[in-house]
C-alpha cells in the first residue's frame, strides 16, 4: 500500500468533502456535484464514479462506494479504484500505428509522465447518465464513457461501465489498440490478493483471453469482508480482453504500453516493502478503416458473493443473470471457502448439487487439509444438458464438509434471460414530392425505428444505414450511428439526412445494427419515392429586375438517356423583340462550354431548336432566350413539336410544361 495513500485516505475519512453545484435525480435515484477538488462526481446508492476536471491529468477516474453492498455497514465511502484527492494513477494508453499515446490531459505525475499525450477536445462532460471525455489523436478520436450499470453477480447498479469508442475520421486505414491500466484498492486495504477462477493471483501474472474466467473478484475475508470488488472479463456487456496483466502498480505506472513485468514477483514497487497492487487490460492493436469506429468495454465495481458464515466460512459467487447463445454455452459457480478457526481442517470437501436439468465435471471435489486461516477456492462451469430446454431459473447449492469441524452450505438463485432481439422499422419523416422533375425536399429526413423486444440488453451498439444505388448521405452526414446500450424493451428513433441522386420508386434501405462480441442484425425494407418523368418547361429567369425585358429558361429535367432534342420555340413577335439567345448550364461540363448549336430563326415568332446533347447529364437550363419587351403584356410563349431521342434512335415519352402565358 502506498503510504502516501494512507494518509490521504484519512483524511478524507474525517474531513467533510465539500459539494458544490450538487443536482439529485429523483427519477433514477442517482446525483451529480463537482468537488472542492474540481472532481466531476455522478453517483447512486452503491457507487460514484469520479473524473479528474482540472488541467493536470485531466479525464481520469476512479470508483468508489457510497452506501457500497445494501446489507453490509463496513463498506461505506470505500475507494475501489485509488483517486483521493483527484484520480490520476489509472490511465488508459492508445496504440496508434506502433506509437504509444496516453489519453487525456498531462501530467507531470509518476503514472504517464514522459508518455506522448493527443488534444482534449471535449473535457469530462455529464451527458445522459454519462461522463464523456474526448480526446483527439490526429485522425484518431477516442471517447471515454463512464456509467453506471448494473452488476452481473449482485443483480444491482453498483459497477461502473468503462466505455471506449474509437473513430477513425481520417481517409486511411489505422491500425489502433487499448490498454486500460487500473489502480485497484479495497477500501484501505492494497493487497489483496485477485481470485480468478481457482487462481489466487499475489505475484505478477498474465493471462491470454483463451484463459480468462467470467469475471475476477478481491476481497481481504470470506467470513467478514470490508469490500468486495470485481472486474468482469467475459460476457454480452463488456469486451474480452486479448491479454490481461496481474502486477504492480509502480510498474504499470512507468510503463505507457510495455512495462517491467516479472513473472512470480510479488506485487512490490522497486525500493519498497508494501504490496500495491494493480491490473492492466490489453485489446491488441487491429486494423480500423477509414470511417470506422469500434467500442471496447470494461466493467468494474462491487462483487456479488452470498456468504454463510461458520468455522469453514462458505462464500458462492455466479452471474444473477444467464444467457445462453453461441458464445455463452455455460456459466461459472465460484465457491471461496475459510478456515476461521485455530486448527487445521482436516479432509475438506465440497459438493455442488444441481438440478436435474443442469449438469459440470467434478461436482465433488476433494480439496485436502486447510491450514488455520486459510482460504480455498473452487470454480465450476455450469451448463444445461438441454439448450432447448431452459427454465426460467434455477437453484444450485454448494456443500462443504470437513472430518472434524461442522459443515456449511449456501444456496443462491440464477435466472436466464433470452437474449436480445431487435426489430426496426423505416420510414420516410417527410412527404417528397416531384416538383419541376426534382424530389422535393431534397435531401429528406430518413428514420428507422429500432426496438429491443428480447429479455436482456445489446452494448455498444451502432446502426448503420445502407442505401440503394443512386443515395447518397447529405453533406456531414454519418451514415453509421453510435446508440450505446439498447435496454430490454426500449425504442430508439435513429434519424439520417439522405439525399437522391436522379433515383425514384421503390428502394430497398437496410439498418444494420451492431453490438459487441461480433452481434449483428440487418432489417430490410422498402420506401417509394415519387416517379421522376422526363420534363421540359418553361420558366421566367430568376432575378430579373429590368421591367423593360423579359428574359425565359428553357429547363429539362430527368432527360439523362436522351441524345437529340428537337423543338420549336414559339413567341408573340408583336410584343416581344428577340434579344439573343444564350447557352443553359445544361452545356456546360467541369469549367468548359459543351457544344451548343444556336437556335435557328425559322419565321417571325418561331426558332427551331436542334440540339445534340451531352453524355450524362440530367438536369438543366438548355437555352435562355432574351426579349426586349414592346408592351406591356409578352402574350403566349410554347414549345411546340419536341422531340427527345435515344441512343436506339427510338423517342423518348416526355411530358412538357409551357408556364408563360399571357393573363386573361
């Protein structure tokens, strides 16, 4: 333990924390306050999680407990990760193509202090129930998203959620990798050992992600445990890990990415003689593409032990909750057995009885001798013999035995939970219309309606659009959306800005939503837009201001499979004086003037338009024809006799508007 440490948490015990700008929301029983330390705090009855606002270190966090487990009194104001006054011995390092950065603001402290630092680009924000900090590494953005979430052992919402989302904004491919570094301490005590499944990890320990357990869990006794932390590893809430370090803090301090790591050494800082402990998660690097984003998550907080205390003090831990798919086929049952008398157990057993239903290798175990004091533990993997056949829960008991003290027993309920299932539905927010061959408006609002009909939550998810052939997203518009936790139950409405690219009718859309540990679903379905015919028609030039001319567009639209276009242009010569006639836009192709033949005037009133048309263009002014007014009214202006043809030499059905016509 650092004995810096001890002195900081005294303090802290006895002096009140002064709370400042303290808002308390009733609807979910949680609080928000800055500090007099300048801490951002957002917290409930079980837990706070604290982010470091100032300058120094800025974006770091620690946990603590508030009320801590409902029916303990011991636990209260307990840190769970080390951060008094301000958080800065955690931190999390970026990998970013074989350079080692550190997220959040500098420091000039131990842990991080000679590391390359990106720009803090949104500092620690509450938004939603969340403490968002942004950092920005070049084209690399990270977001670091603290919650609150419910714990998978306890069934309460006394674990913080660690979210990281990683978003690649540049045009190239990243290859991008976490590491996330975590202070842990139980309330005062620094040295308590990590029990991993039947592991009881002291000294410096790796494991690779196909070793890892359910979860880890610390604790100081089985028989009257002051706190009771645990990291979740493996489940549909967080991410695995693909390495995950056991060792000391100072080490893990010194070193941004690698770090001196001893395997068997005990938890000690170089020079010194008092254990402090710490533990480092590793997602190795992988390649991102331009555009992408992926999320990493992480849980920590309380533990969920049931315990019965007795001479062999009996503690089981298992998920509250169950459920079972692909990557889940069965879950842990942990047993942590203590020997609290001054004699030596002799010939310990321990028996896990199951439902018939259910069934795990070597129920019965022998476990031997267990010195005074002395600790056990016993991890078994449960699985249903019918994964068709799932009951809605069940009750296991673990049995210990000794040959000469009592034995003692524990029982303790798992429930199983379907797993998520999502619907999603799209439509258009807006009617679009054809209006002068163009959809208006344009782009328009698209919304899928996604909702969650199944029994437990999706993480980190995103939905991402996918559009037919001719659609586009408008300008700063993201086709891939970041939601977060989808509940069990919940709806969210996911808006996006699409634009059409000369394309109506019917259109197949697809959502595509993610989550984490590779779930994904793609819901497909159609909207119609209204039909874009061939059209040409006439309009008066805008921004005209000159009353004594009259200036007129002919306009084509949606003329795009057309080569020729022949039509006569027909005007009152007794009240309009022809002017010139100058080329539309329609001829005009990257900067340069397309060819355009000029109209021939083929009788008083008439010019007679043939014109080739240029490859690949839609939409336009073909021609603008200028007038010198004689009177006050310009009588009738038409199109007569048009003619479009395609490439098969075949004519092109096409509707023609004339909208200038003499008032009557």
């Amino acid at each position: 333990m650092k004995k810096y440490k001890k002195i900081l948490i005294f303090i802290t015990v006895i002096t009140m924390i002064f709370m400042i700008n303290i808002n308390i929301s009733a609807e979910n029983d949680t609080f928000s306050a800055v500090d007099e330390h300048n801490n951002l705090r957002f917290g409930n009855e079980y837990i706070v999680i604290v982010v470091n606002q100032n300058e120094n270190a800025m974006g770091r966090f620690a946990v603590e407990t508030t009320g801590g487990a409902p029916l303990r009194e011991d636990d209260m104001n307990k840190p769970l990760i080390y951060g008094r006054p301000t958080p800065w011995t955690s931190y999390t390092t970026l990998w970013l193509n074989g350079e080692k950065y550190v997220f959040g603001g500098q420091t000039e402290r131990r842990a991080g202090k000679d590391a390359k630092y990106g720009e803090v680009i949104q500092e620690p924000t509450l938004e939603n129930g969340q403490i968002i900090t942004k950092t920005q590494f070049d084209n690399i953005v990270v977001e670091q998203i603290l919650s609150i979430v419910r714990s998978s052992t306890t069934g309460l919402a006394d674990t913080a959620q660690i979210k990281y989302r990683i978003i690649n904004e540049g045009d190239e491919r990243e290859k991008v990798g976490l590491r996330l570094m975590i202070d842990t301490m139980l309330g005062e005590n620094d040295g308590a050992p990590f029990r991993l499944g039947e592991d009881t990890i002291s000294t410096d320990t790796l494991y690779y992600d196909k070793q890892l357990e359910t979860f880890w869990q610390a604790f100081d006794s089985i028989s009257n445990p002051q706190v009771t932390s645990q990291g979740t590893l493996i489940g549909p809430d967080v991410t695995t890990p693909d390495r995950v370090y056991f060792s000391d803090w100072g080490s893990l301090a010194d070193g941004v990415w690698d770090f001196d790591f001893n395997p068997g050494e005990e938890f000690i800082r170089r020079g010194e003689f008092e254990i402090d402990s710490a533990m480092a998660m590793y997602w190795v690097p992988d390649t991102l593409e331009a555009g992408e984003s992926k999320t990493i998550i992480s849980n920590y907080g309380l533990g969920g032990i049931t315990i019965v205390p007795g001479i062999l003090s009996l503690g089981v831990t298992s998920p509250a909750e169950v459920t079972f798919n692909e990557n889940n086929r069965s879950f842990p049952v942990v047993a942590y057995l203590e020997n609290t008398s001054d004699i030596e157990a002799k010939n310990v057993r321990a028996e896990l009885e199951l439902p018939d239903n259910f069934e795990a290798d070597n129920i019965d175990r022998e476990i031997g001798d267990l010195d005074a004091g002395g600790i056990s533990q016993i991890n078994w993997n449960v699985r249903p013999k019918d994964y068709g056949d799932i009951p809605e829960d069940m009750t296991y008991r673990v049995i210990v035995e000794a040959d000469n003290t009592d034995s003692n027993e524990v029982e303790r309920k798992v429930d199983f939970l379907g797993p998520p299932i999502l619907e999603a539905d799209i439509s258009l927010m807006e009617e679009v219309e054809a209006i002068d061959g163009k959809l208006e408006p344009n782009p328009f609002k698209l919304q899928a309606n996604i909702s969650n009909v199944g029994e437990t939550a999706l993480y980190g998810v995103e939905a991402e659009l996918i559009l037919a052939p001719g659609l586009d997203a408008a300008a700063s518009e993201r086709l891939t959306k970041h939601l977060g936790i989808l509940d069990s139950n919940e709806r969210l409405n996911v808006n996006w800005l699409i634009q059409a690219l000369r394309v109506d009718g019917k259109l197949p859309f697809a959502v595509k939503v993610s989550g984490i540990n590779d779930y994904e679903k793609t819901i497909v379905e159609e909207i119609e837009l209204p039909e874009l015919s061939p059209l040409v028609y006439l309009r008066e030039t805008p921004g005209q201001r000159d009353q004594n001319y009259l200036s007129v567009d002919i306009v084509a639209a949606n003329i795009g499979e057309a080569e020729i276009m022949d039509f006569d242009f027909v005007f009152d010569n007794d009240k309009l004086l022809l002017s010139h006639v100058s080329r539309g836009d329609f001829f005009i192709g990257d900067n340069n003037l397309l060819p355009f033949n000029r109209p021939e005037r083929i009788e008083s009133g008439k010019l007679r338009f043939e014109q080739e048309l240029p490859y690949d263009h839609f939409n336009g002014v073909i021609a603008t024809v200028h007038f010198r007014k004689r009177a006050d009214s310009y009588g009738n202006i038409e199109i007569e006799n048009l003619s479009l043809i395609n490439a098969d030499n075949n004519e092109i059905e096409i509707k023609l508007r004339n909208i200038i016509k003499e008032e009557e």
